[in-house]
C-alpha cells in the first residue's frame, strides 16, 4: 500500500503558476539594436510559432519537476503486508574468547589440525543457523568484552560476523567476568526466563576488572542463564631433543571457576576436548524449550522517496545538456 508521510507538501504545486500569474513583466529602457536580419527571422511567423511550442514545452518539462520535487518531499512509502515475529525463543548470548590461546592447533577438523579458534567457527556457525525463533547477540572477548552483534533475528548475519572474528583482536588476555558483565547488561531489559549466555573459553581470568565469580552473582540476581563450554584437548603430542612428549595443552583452563559460574545461574558446565563434542554440546544446548511470549506484528515499511527526486534530477540534466550554447557553422 502507498501511503505519504507529509502529503501536505502537495498543497505547494499551486505556488509557482500563482507567482506567474501574480508577477508584472520587468520594463526593458535599453535601446535595442538594429539588426535587419534577425528583425526579419524574428518576424517570420514559423519561428514564432516555433518559439511559442518551446516556451509550452518547457513550462510543462518544469511544471513536471516542480511535481516530482513535490512528491519526493512528500515522503512516499510503501507499506508491506503484515509479517508476524516469532512468538517464541530465547534471547541468547554467545561469549566467544578469542585470546591468543585460542591459536592453538590442537583440533582435527575434517582430517585437518586446525587451532581451536577454527573448531569453534565451525561448530558454533552451525549452531546459530539452527535456534530459528531466538534472538542471538556475539560478545567476543579476550583482554577486553565488545558486543559484536546486538540481539537480532538476523541469523545470517550474525554468523558472517563469527567467521569475521580474528585472533588477539581483543587482546591476548581472558576476560571472563567482564563478558560476563557485558552479557548481564545486554539482557536485563529482556524478559525473565529468556536470557541465556553461552560461554566458551579455553583459559582462566587473567585480565578485566571483574571477578568471574562475583559477575556471576550479578547474572544470578539478574535471571541470567549462563552455560559454560572449556575447549582444547587435553593431551597433545609434540617432538623434542630426547624424542616424542606428551604435554596437557589445556593446563590452564580453570575448570572449577567454570563450573561455578554455571552452578551460580542455574546453567551447565561442558567439556569440549575436539569438535565432535563440542557439536554434542550445541546439540544439547539446541534442546533448550523454548517460551512462549507475546505475539509481535510489524509492517515493513519501504522509503520511495528518491524516486521522483531521481527523475527531477534526470530532467534538469537534460535540460541543461540541451539548452547549452551552440556553435555556429560558416
């Protein structure tokens, strides 16, 4: 449906014939010239003729922009059909550390030794794709939390912004009180029973001004439901002087303040050593019921309002282009 934001805007089109109408022609005194031969075209009565479809021509080519200018200020749009949201979901934040600890290539992806910053673009990607009906935000942490993506519907998008995630972007430090922070101050406008963070890091707290377990009593006042996921292996083998060793890659994931966290809001600690569990645990985590809330209906609304103005545009370029001086030939 067309519709006009400002269709008063119209009642101007009368404005410029009125001030044509209203206006007294300039009286010329210059003496004019004498000049036999343009008097003798001037007098011939098919060049007047000529002229006079011009000068018509031309008041309707200007009455034509004059419209359309109108028109455009007018703000037309187009009113779409009716597009139901939907009525149920979560509103889930995924917190993604992406310290330089997360360039660890302790991870087989599709035969491949990928780091496990990989793994989780993988895994995760798939994850987002699938929780149709939820509101997903990305909070990417490392020294520091930033809100990547805010709470959207836009899945698609959200995913291209997880594969755009880079290594060391937020610093090589782990700050999981402060994503967790962020996360509670990005849902606690949201609806209880709906905020949801999923956390995934492969370290321990050594950066940020709070204190994994006192964010995690905020997210526990605020209704938040925080699941924790540790990632890495927990052995890897590696080649030295005296021959093949065995070391633990993951030493320093601290499990227990993981898991306290997740015990604190009523969430779920995880365990990830390779990508075959960390999809087990999305699987699981894909089972979260969703809850029902009020039904939301918008119409999407298209601006048109640069089309008259484009073609306004178009014919005052013509008009310049012809009307522009011509040279004569001898």
């Amino acid at each position: 449906m067309l519709e006009l934001i400002w269709p008063w805007a119209l009642a101007l089109a009368p404005l410029p014939f009125i001030y044509r109408w209203l206006r007294k022609p300039a009286e010329v005194r210059m003496r004019a010239l004498r000049a036999p031969l343009l008097a003798n075209a001037a007098g011939n009565s098919g060049s007047k003729a000529t002229s006079s479809w011009r000068k018509s021509l031309l008041l309707l080519i200007l009455s034509l922009i004059w419209l359309c200018t109108l028109l455009s200020i007018a703000r037309p749009v187009w009113i779409g059909e009716p597009v139901s949201l939907p009525t149920s979901g979560r509103d889930i934040l995924l917190a993604v550390d992406i310290s330089g600890s997360m360039e660890r290539e302790d991870m087989q992806l599709s035969g491949q030794t990928v780091n496990r910053l990989m793994a989780v673009k993988a895994v995760v990607g798939n994850f987002v794709t699938e929780r149709e009906g939820d509101r997903l935000g990305l909070i990417l942490f490392g020294e520091k939390a930033y809100l990547q993506t805010p709470l959207t519907f836009d899945r698609k998008t959200m995913q291209t912004l997880l594969y755009e995630a880079q290594l060391g972007f937020a610093g090589n430090g782990t700050a999981i009180g402060d994503a967790i922070g962020l996360s509670v101050k990005r849902l606690q406008q949201r609806p209880e029973n709906h905020r949801v963070v999923i956390l995934l890091t492969d370290g321990a707290n050594n950066a940020g001004e709070l204190d994994p377990l006192k964010a995690a009593e905020l997210a526990s006042s605020a209704k938040v439901k925080i699941y924790t996921i540790g990632v890495g292996a927990e052995t890897q083998e590696a080649w030295g002087l005296f021959g093949k060793r065995v070391t633990n890659p993951s030493a320093d994931l601290d499990e227990q303040t993981l898991t306290a966290i997740a015990e604190a809001t009523g969430g779920q600690y995880f365990r990830a050593r390779n990508p075959e569990e960390l999809m087990a645990i999305y699987q699981e985590l894909n089972r979260l019921e969703p809850i029902e809330q009020d039904a939301e209906i918008i119409r999407p609304v298209a601006a048109l309002y640069h089309w008259p103005l484009a073609l306004a545009f178009v014919i005052s370029l013509l008009i310049g282009l012809t009307s522009g001086p011509r040279k004569s030939h001898a």
